[in-house]
C-alpha cells in the first residue's frame, strides 16, 4: 500500500465504528425504555452477536479496505449498504426469535442513531483525509523500462493517481527520445546511485529474451520487477487473473455471482423478498385478480411461458394473464395499445402487477428477484444471432427486475440498438454484483412502479 498508515487507521476505524455502534444501542434503549443504567440488563451474547454481525457485515462491504485509496464517493457507498444490509439482518433475526413488538422502536432508535453518527464520523474523516492524505503518502520512486503507448499510457495513470504512492523518475530504452534516460543496459546503475527499488517492464512480447535478462538483474539486484503486458486489445476492461500452477489464467470479466458466499446472500436475499410479497401480497391479491381475469375473458388466470433461463434452460414463467387467449402470445412480443390486451390486462401491465406471480418462481428457484429479464425462446435466438455478448446475460438467473428496467430499458423494443443497451446493461450487473446494488434496484423499481411508466404495456 502506499500510504504508511493504511493498517493503522483501518484497526482506529474498526474499533471506534464498534465503540459508535455500542454507544448508539446502549443510548437507544435507555431513551426508550426509560431505565436508569444501572436497572438495565444487558444480555452480553446478544452485544456479542450484534458486534459479530456488524464486523462481517463491513467485511462483506469491505468499509475498511483502502481506507485512504478509496474515494469519497465510494466510501460513503460503502458506509450506506453496511448500514442497509445490518439493519436488514438485524430486523430478520428479531422477527425470527424475538417478540417483534418490544425490540422494535429502540432497536430502530439505535439505528438511527447508530447511521447519523457512522456517517459523520465517515464525512469527518474524508474532510480531515482531503487535506493531509497526500502527506501521508510514501512515494516511491521508480523507473518504467522501455517507451511507446503502454509506457506513456502507465507514466500518466501513475501520475494522475498519486494515492498509489509512485513516482516516475523516467524512462529507460534502446531506442533514443526525449524522455529516455538511457539505454536498457544503464537503468541498473542508474536505479543503485538513486535508491530506486521498483521498476515497470512495458517491453513488447518479442523482445521476451530481453525482459528475461531485465528480471534477473532486478532479482539480483532486489529490485522489484513488475511486468505491464499490452492485453488492451484482447480486454477492454479489468480483467481477473488467476494461477493455475505456473500458468496465468485471465478471464475476460469478473463475476461476484460465482464466489459461494455471493450466492448464498443473494438467494437469501430473493427467499426473504419472495416470502414476503407472496404472505403480505398475493395471499389476498391473487383471488381479487383471479376474479376480475376471470370475468374480463374467458382463459386461465395464470399465463405460463417458456422462456430463457440461466445457462439458457428454459424455465416456465408465471404471470398473470393479461390477454385474450390468442395463437401469437408465445411469439409475438406486446407492444403500444395492444388489441389483444383486456381491460384489466392494461391495468395490470401498467402497473407491473402481471409480474407478480415471478415472485413464486422466485422462490422456487427459476428466477431471481434481480437479474436479465428472461426473454420468449425464438427472441431469445433471434438475438443471439444480431448481439455480439447477448448469451453472456444467461450467466446468471433471469429477474423480475434488473439495472437495465432501472435505467428505462424496458417494454417494447424498437431496434436492434435499443437491445444492446439492454445487454450492455445485464453485462454491467453481472459484473458488478453486490447485495447493495440488488437493494437498490428493488427500491429503484419500487418508485417507479408508484409513479408509473410510459414504457409498460
């Protein structure tokens, strides 16, 4: 890391985060309960279990990694989907094994009181960060072996990124220019009459011989030798690396859905949401609609499509019908004023109500609650064919919802353009996961379902 302080301040700030987080509980309960301090029984396993739960909550956010690297921004994200995602389970565990009533109103004071006082701790040290973090940086010179794009592209991202603690001194080539210091056979003495330990290597994969002989002066020399290989042809993106014995494997994207705790969290995630829409919801919700479908048209009340699913098996999705029966409703996408559509149909679709039934699919595992939406099979291999990435968005499980309806890509869809965006979209939240992220795009879609969109039909 580059800043000499990094391990320290991230202990300082676990230690007073948990010494808020008791704090806050400790003052929550008293206000509420109205009990002098030394009539308050503590439970100390529940203080222990709040703590432990807390710690792996900001682990599993990583609060504290790179606590002066980390921008602001990013930092107060960070801050944000802790606090969600401890609330969460800490409201879950109550209605599990608690009486939900009692805990409640001083356990949601203590959040509260808990959010305010994180937040501004978080706001106070990225203020005292802004003005003395740069101080605090260990810079470490260094020298770039060999010169062209790869080797300019590198001096620049170092020197527009200081927080990473490097400082370029030059550069060392055969091949004679302005910024050169000398030749390659030079940046070895050069780098002993300097105190230079690091060097970058942005030679070109012909001249391996060449960088074989660079390593093992560094080696001997104990200089740290970092190859910077020219790959931006083949990734266009932040690539994953692993190691497969000697042999580097690099994959063209990462994936946070394949790591086995991710997937844990986000389907307890979907169990939760799922149980709850289906209990509080369509437990009465369902035989009013069934009613009203009923009446509007003769046909069945729920409407079951095949459609794409993760890894491309087809799955059976549930949706309330909103149509006549008809011989096209498996082929022929819906589209503005639709003649097929009911009354009630209309009324459904405006409202995404007719996605409702999803959520038992949900549950059952088919789908997820955020993810690609799926698509009717034929669209599904009719745009295979036009989009370059299109089957990539099946590497995950389809949604009731997902970034791409977050950000109005949703509803009819004129031109093969407008599809790639939808793509584009599902790539970025594949690649992005995070259970704050899935959060966000349930309260995202929960707006505009209140408000309504003009993009439903």
């Amino acid at each position: 890391m580059a800043d000499h302080y990094g391990s320290y301040f991230k202990t300082l700030g676990i230690i007073i985060d948990m010494l808020l987080l008791n704090l806050a509980g400790l003052a929550g309960y008293l206000l509420m309960l109205n009990l002098p301090l030394e009539d308050l029984h503590l439970g100390w396993l529940h203080v222990l279990l709040i703590n432990f739960l807390w710690f792996n909550v900001t682990q599993a956010t990583r609060l504290y990694r790179d606590i002066f690297a980390r921008d602001a921004i990013p930092t107060l994200k960070a801050a944000l989907g802790s606090l969600f995602l401890f609330a969460f389970l800490i409201f879950s565990l109550i209605a599990l094994i608690a009486d939900f009533h009692w805990y409640s109103i001083p356990v949601l004071v203590s959040l509260l009181l808990f959010s305010f006082l994180l937040l501004s701790g978080k706001i106070i040290f990225l203020l005292w960060r802004r003005s003395s973090r740069a101080s605090r940086i260990d810079y470490k010179p260094v020298l770039i072996l060999g010169t062209g794009p790869l080797a300019t592209e590198l001096k620049t991202y170092l020197d527009t990124h200081p927080i990473l603690g490097y400082k370029v001194i030059g550069f060392f080539d055969n091949r004679p220019g302005a910024a050169v210091l000398g030749p390659l056979e030079g940046w070895l003495s050069y780098a002993r009459e300097n105190g230079i330990k690091e060097v970058f290597c942005v030679l070109p994969d012909e001249e391996l011989e060449e960088i074989y002989q660079l390593r093992r002066q560094a080696d001997q020399a104990m200089v740290r030798f970092k190859m910077v290989p020219d790959v931006k042809d083949y990734f266009r993106r932040n690539v994953k690396v692993q190691w497969f014995g000697h042999m580097p494997v690099l994959s063209t994207r990462t994936e946070p859905l394949e790591i086995r705790m991710n997937q844990i969290l986000k389907r307890g995630f979907d169990i939760v949401i799922s149980l709850f829409v289906i209990i509080f919801l369509l437990s009465w919700l369902f035989p009013l609609l069934a009613v009203w479908i009923k009446l509007s048209s003769k046909g069945p009340v729920l409407f079951r499509q095949l459609r794409s699913g993760k890894n491309n098996e087809s799955f059976r999705c549930l949706k309330f019908r909103s149509m006549v029966v008809n011989d096209q409703a498996d082929s022929l996408q819906a589209v503005k004023n639709d003649h097929r559509l009911t009354k009630i149909g209309a009324f459904m679709r405006r409202n995404s109500i007719d996605e409702l039934p999803q959520f038992i699919n949900v549950l059952l595992g088919d789908m997820s609650v955020v993810g690609p939406r799926p698509h009717m099979l034929q669209h599904t291999a009719a745009y295979a064919a036009l989009i370059e990435k299109f089957m990539v968005r099946h590497l995950v499980l389809p949604g009731i919802t997902g970034w791409a309806q977050t950000k109005g890509l949703r509803g009819e869809t004129f031109d093969q353009q407008s599809m790639q965006e939808r793509v584009e979209a599902d790539i970025w939240y594949l690649e992005n996961w995070s259970l704050f992220l899935d959060m966000k795009i349930v309260f995202m879609t929960a707006v505009h379902v209140v408000l309504g969109s003009d993009k439903a039909h």
